[in-house]
C-alpha cells in the first residue's frame, strides 16, 4: 500500500497548492523523471547521497515546482514510497530527492541492497493542489470521496503542526470501499479507525502516475 513519508503543511499547518497549472506531463519529460529517478538511486548506492541535479538543465516543465511522490517496488510488492504534498522545488530536483529518499530512507524497510537494483520498480505521482473538503458528518465525507481518483490528506484538525496522514489515489486498488479507506487513513494519521471528531479536516488531490 503506497502511503508514504510526506512534507504536508506550510508554516500555517495548511497544505497549499504547487506553482503550478497541473499541466500533465509530456512523454518524453515522463521518461526523463523516471531515469533521474533511477540515477538517484544508482548514486545512493555508489556514494551514498542523492543525484545532484541542476534545475536549470531541465526543460521548462521539470523546472516547475511541483510536489511529486516516488513509489518503489520489488516483485509487486512496496520497497518504499516517500514524497512531497507541498511544492517546495523544482520537480526534477524533488523527484531525485524523494527517489533517493525511498530508497535508503523510508523507516518501513531496510535501505536498498545493490542486488536489488536491476530489479527494482519505479512509479511517479505528480500532484494536484490540494482542495479543502467541506463537511459536517463522516457520512458527508464518505459520500464525497470519489474512489480510484482522490488521493486524500486527513489532520486531526487545523492547528499548525496537527497530526495528519495521507493515501495517494493508488491506494484506492487495495481499499476500494470508501468506510474501509476511511478507516486505515485514520490509522495513518495517528487515530483509532473508529475515531470521528467536529474537528477532523480533509483534503483532496489528484495525481499523474507513471512507471518504467
């Protein structure tokens, strides 16, 4: 289940939109992410740290700040997911960033080992800006959440710094019931499945994925 390491508020606590249209992403620059994204990773492994990479060496839809997630998996099975909800660079510098990042940082797995390199799968998501959720009851949330589409940030509510969680719309695969989602987001974000508060906040976002 990709859910991820995330960078999700700004200094008010609140997630806020990438510099960005949302424009999708041409083929070529797709292939483009995706090989940095595997140099970053060949480069962990060889010296230890992250590809540097140089914005300005980028076309202009890689110099655009976005916010994007890496995926990794190995033989379907999740080898580590880490990324950003916030733009806080230029999108190829992220995507090496959070490559590097699930690959050796991400505290649910080991760091990678060499002999899984060759084998490895990755996936990008590139995000939407995230748009506020309005509602009063957990019904009223339910009802909104359009499953296969929505990836979803939920907070314990909207005080800076307030616990939150997020699922990216891949998870929708394995939980497609919406009460089910629902309830292992809870988890995520640190609250009993079962937990409803006046105070709960929610936001949605969609994606562009794509992988090797």
């Amino acid at each position: 289940m990709s859910t991820g390491t995330t960078n999700a508020a700004d200094n008010n606590g609140q997630p806020h939109p990438p510099d960005t249209d949302g424009a999708e992403l041409a083929p070529p620059e797709r292939r483009a992410l995706l090989q940095l994204a595997r140099a970053s990773i060949r480069h962990g492994l060889d010296q230890g740290t992250p590809l540097t990479v140089s914005a300005t060496d980028q076309p202009a839809a890689l110099r655009a700040e976005r916010a994007a997630f890496v995926t990794l998996q190995q033989q379907g099975r999740l080898r580590g997911c880490i990324g950003h909800l916030q733009a806080v660079q230029p999108l190829a510098l992220d995507v090496a960033e959070n490559a590097y990042a699930a690959a050796f940082n991400d505290p649910r797995f080991p760091p990678l080992d060499a002999a899984e390199f060759d084998t490895l799968h990755i996936a990008i998501s590139v995000l939407t800006p995230a748009a506020p959720i309005a509602f009063g009851s957990e019904a009223e949330l339910l009802a909104q959440l359009r499953p296969g589409i929505d990836g979803v940030i939920l907070a314990w509510d909207d005080t800076p710094g307030a616990p939150r969680g997020t699922f990216l719309p891949s998870v929708w695969e394995q939980l497609p019931d919406p009460r089910d989602f629902l309830r292992h987001l809870k988890q995520k974000a640190g609250l009993p499945p079962e937990h409803w508060s006046d105070r709960l906040c929610a936001w949605r976002y969609r994606t562009e994925t794509f992988s090797e």
